[in-house]
C-alpha cells in the first residue's frame, strides 16, 4: 500500500458536482492498494498514521498526531498512487490490485482508521471518478509504502 498525508485545513470530495464528504482540520489520506496488499499492510499502516506526530503543539513543535488533536480524517482510493513511469510515457498500473480485492481492502482500511481513532472516517466512493479539493496546512505532506524499509 502507498499512501499520501496530507495535513490540511479543510478537505472535500465531490462527485458530479455534488459534495459526497468534508473534513475539518486533520488529514488527507490518498491510498493505493498494490496487488499482494493484506491485512498486515492495513494494520501497519493505519496505526502509523493515527500517530504521527506531525500537528503542532503549544510550542508550535510537530508532536502531536491526529488522534491526540481529535482530528478528522478523508481516506480516498487512488491506484494512479501506484503508477510505474520507467517506460515510455504513458503510466503503466500493472502493480495496482484488481478493483474486487482493492475495494475489499480499501473498506478495510477505512474499518481499521475508524479502529484506531475511535470515530467515524470520512471518504470517497471507490472507483468514482471525484474532485479532491484541499488546504493544505504548512505544506505537510508525507509519503509512506507498506512495503518500504524507510
């Protein structure tokens, strides 16, 4: 799974022009579903992001974490997140999971998100073709893969 953070001020998807979901300040979370992806990934994953430090404290430090700040979270699909550029320059998304197992998994994360922090999860619709508007706070933005050794 490759994921992209995003601390934000406000996010929103909509589709066909009409707002499905909106968050407050917290975090965007873009998530790709590579083939091989299983419940480990999921668990890996969603507990990293419910605590990482990346909200300022009264000190204005980087040490507290979404769910310390009780903040929202939009967790979207997004398997262009898996993209392969090495050739040519039309991308190539062989390493994406197939639609069936990914929406199985992607419900999941959304299941272990509301898990962790204990509170509902925003998202998108899964294979829709959405608008993404955000604020990005700072700019942070973080980029983790379940299978990175980083």
């Amino acid at each position: 799974m490759r994921v992209v953070i995003q601390r934000v001020k406000r996010a929103s998807v909509s589709i066909e022009q009409q707002k499905f979901s909106s968050i407050g300040s917290g975090l965007l979370v873009l998530l790709g579903i590579e083939e091989g992806d299983d419940k480990n990934a999921i668990d890996s994953l969603t507990s990293k992001i419910c605590n990482l430090r990346i909200f300022s404290d009264e000190d204005g430090m980087m040490n507290l974490s979404v769910k310390e700040i009780q903040g929202e979270v939009l967790v979207v699909s997004q398997f262009t997140l898996l993209a392969s550029t090495k050739k040519g320059n039309r991308p190539s998304f062989t390493k994406a999971e197939k639609p069936g197992p990914a929406r199985l998994l992607y419900e999941n994360f959304v299941i272990q998100m509301e898990l962790e922090l204990a509170r509902r999860i925003y998202t998108g619709v899964f294979a829709a073709d959405m608008e993404v508007e955000l604020v990005n706070d700072g700019p942070v933005t973080i980029i983790m893969d379940s299978r990175s050794k980083d």
